[in-house]
C-alpha cells in the first residue's frame, strides 16, 4: 500500500531517511467481539493501529520510485496484511462493504530528521478517485448501463489491446458484500483486479475481455429484499434479464469478444447468479466456474439441470464455510451433477483456507487462516488445481463451445 504525500517545496532524496518515519492509521471498524457476545449490530467503532513502513522515497505523482536528485512528492510504501491496511470495512449492518470513514494515517518524522517539521492532513477520503486509485497492470474503466427493465447496474471493465484477433470474455459476479453502485468494489473486494494481470492473460493466446458487473442489491434478490439461504435458487434473480441484457451489449460494443468463449463465473451471491445464468442461457457460456455458491439441489428443476449438463463446471469451496454449509450446497449439488453425468463436472474442496504464500501468519507463526467462506482466495491467486495439474486459469483458457 503506498501514501503519496505532496510537499510544498522540493526536497532531495538524500534526505529521506526510512527510520525516520512512523504512521499511525485510524479508521472506521466493526465490533466483531460485541456482535458475537450480543447477536445484534453494534454502531462502529474507530480502531487505531501502527503500520509497519517497508520503504520511503521521492516519487511521482503516483508513487512510482523516481531516480531524479530532488521533488514534491515523498511515497510511504507500507506493508499490507490481513490485519493491517484493508480502507474497507464489512458491516453486518448493512450486510456491505463500503470505504471506511473516517480513515486517517497519521504520519509523523522524528525532530532530528534531514526533512525537518512535516504536517501533513491526515484525513483520507477514499471515495474521492483523485486521492485514492486502485492499481492494476492496466486501467479498468467504469460505466453504467440501464436495462430495458429500467434496472440499473454499474461494472468495471478490462480491455485487452485490440490486435484484431478474437479474444474470450471472463465475467465475474461479486459477492454480496461488494453490491451498491461504486463499480470499484467488485473488482477490488475479491482481488478480481487480477484477472487484468499477467498471470492471467497470459493464459490466452490473445488476451482476454473481463467484465465485472455490479448489482445495487445483491444477485439473490428474488424481489422482498432479502437473502434467504435455504430458498436460494427456488426463484430466479430480479435481475437475470437486466444482467443477460447488460453482457449483450457489451459483446455487441466490442465486435472482437469471441462468442464461443464466454465464461462465467462468481463467489458465493455470484456463484449463485453464475448457476442461474448457465441454467438460464445454457447456449451462450462456454465454461462456469461458481465458488462458494449458495445453492440447494433441491432448488434446480429438472429442465434446469437437463440446460446446464453440456456446460463445463468447476466448482471450488472449503469444507470448514460456516457462511455457506457445504453439506447442505455443494454437497448436494455435487451428488445431483454426478449421477446426471455432465459433460465437464469438476470440484476442488479444500479443507479450509490459509495462506498459501507464506507471506502471512497467526500469532504461533502458521499460515494465516481466513473464514472458510473465502475460497475466492485461492481462485484469484490461482491455487486451484485438478489432480493433474491442471489450474483453473489454465482450464478457462482451453473452454470453447
């Protein structure tokens, strides 16, 4: 995570001392202890944490190391963890993620510094695009689109270089968490921004289209507003027709995208519209892959499971998710995809999920362990593998109708 703070004269670099530095970082919490004890939302609190500085140095505008002698502009480069530096706060208030406010880093210099007396306001408002950016290999741009329902959803969207050869589309649905109508938050609260790195697109002879869209509820909205886990699936998304309608335009506006290999997939509240998109339009996704989805057997019709048997399915989940229990989804669903015999039906469950890493770890100096609902994590650093070795970025990479 990097600060980038503006000086009102020049200084030369060799006055930039790391030691020299110390931040404070105060922001907008969740009582997670209080709501365990209570079984009700607390209001929020204001946590306050020291932050562990990895490096300072003159920079751009945009925190990029800069070889010149002197500048305005000084980077505080710290280090980023399960615990430290998230700017977004969950709440079971609202059953969101939203930018934490107030955030504040409070930075200060030591008296005998080279640099002298440094005031700088710590307040940070993260929804303001000129003071906080999102960094990626390549820019994701943002838009809006209005179905013929008069449903409004936002996205973010990465565009490969057009090179005139086809190219696929990889759409991701976001969790429930990452609804409202800030297109930055699907894209960033389940690390989807990775789809656009090189890891990634490498995997595509030609690149690949990725379109994350956003609902301003959650794709489980089957009309009362509310998530109801044991009646997912027995109704249809509000908004599968706005969201079909959304995908099509974008194909149509982009002539490039090859319509034999769109793939489709999302975590939990995704994962879920992932199999109610593969159900609905089993003709149009070459691939799905859904994780942690929130979805009963008992849920799909028989023309529904008769629609999705030609389409290639990898489904990922850990076996320890209190939020989504496999016993009663995934297990379920696996034991009906099975005996139905899909065409291309495959599972990774892991046993929980912990860093893999080895860049992070608890207190007795193991791989950090994060809720089991989060499989998404071993998605998007692609740790998901078959029996053979195959990833999943490697099986997305192969699907064509």
């Amino acid at each position: 995570m990097k600060t980038v703070i503006e000086l009102d004269k020049n200084i030369t670099a060799d006055k930039i001392n790391k030691e020299d530095f110390s931040m404070i970082e105060r922001k907008e919490a969740f009582d997670w202890e209080k709501f365990e004890k209570e079984g009700k939302a607390p209001d929020h609190i204001i946590s306050e944490n020291p932050r562990t500085i990895e490096d300072v140095y003159l920079s751009d505008e945009n925190g990029e190391k800069t070889t010149d002698k002197e500048g305005k502009y000084i980077t505080i480069q710290t280090k980023a963890t399960p615990n430290e530096g998230n700017p977004l706060i969950f709440s079971m208030n609202t059953s969101l993620n939203t930018w934490c406010d107030p955030f504040e880093q409070e930075i200060k210099i030591k008296e005998e510094s080279k640099i002298g007396k440094l005031d700088v306001e710590a307040s940070i408002d993260l929804r303001d695009d000129e003071k906080m950016s999102i960094p990626s290999p390549d820019e994701f741009t943002y838009g809006e689109f209005t179905a013929s329902d008069g449903k409004k959803l936002t996205y973010a969207d990465y565009k490969p270089e057009a090179k005139g050869e086809k190219k696929p589309l990889v759409i991701w649905l976001h969790g429930a968490g990452e609804g409202g109508n800030d297109p930055r938050l699907p894209i960033i609260g389940n690390m989807a921004v990775n789809y656009a790195k090189e890891e990634f697109q490498s995997k595509f002879e030609d690149d690949a289209y990725v379109l994350a869209p956003q609902t301003p509820t959650f794709w489980m909205d089957t009309g009362n507003g509310k998530v109801d886990l044991e009646s997912v699936g027995a109704e249809n998304s509000i908004y599968i027709k706005s969201l079909k309608e959304l995908i099509d335009k974008y194909v149509a506006d982009n002539p490039d995208i090859d319509t034999n290999r769109i793939l489709v997939g999302g975590c939990s509240n995704g994962g879920f519209m992932t199999y109610d998109l593969i159900s609905t339009y089993p003709d149009f996704f070459a691939a799905a892959f859904p994780v942690c989805p929130p979805y009963e057997a008992k849920n799909f019709t028989d023309e529904e499971i008769v629609n999705m048997k030609n389409v290639p399915i990898w489904m990922i989940y850990a076996k320890n998710d209190t939020t989504v229990d496999p016993k009663i989804h995934e297990y379920t669903v696996n034991e009906v995809f099975e005996k139905t015999g899909f065409k291309d039906y495959r599972q990774t469950v892991f046993d929980d999920v912990h860093d893999l890493s080895g860049n992070y770890k608890d207190e007795e100096g193991k791989s950090y362990q994060y809720n089991g609902h989060w499989s998404w994590i071993y998605v998007h650093n692609n740790d998901v593998k078959s029996d053979d070795g195959t990833t999943l970025f490697d099986w997305l990479a192969k699907q064509s109708r």
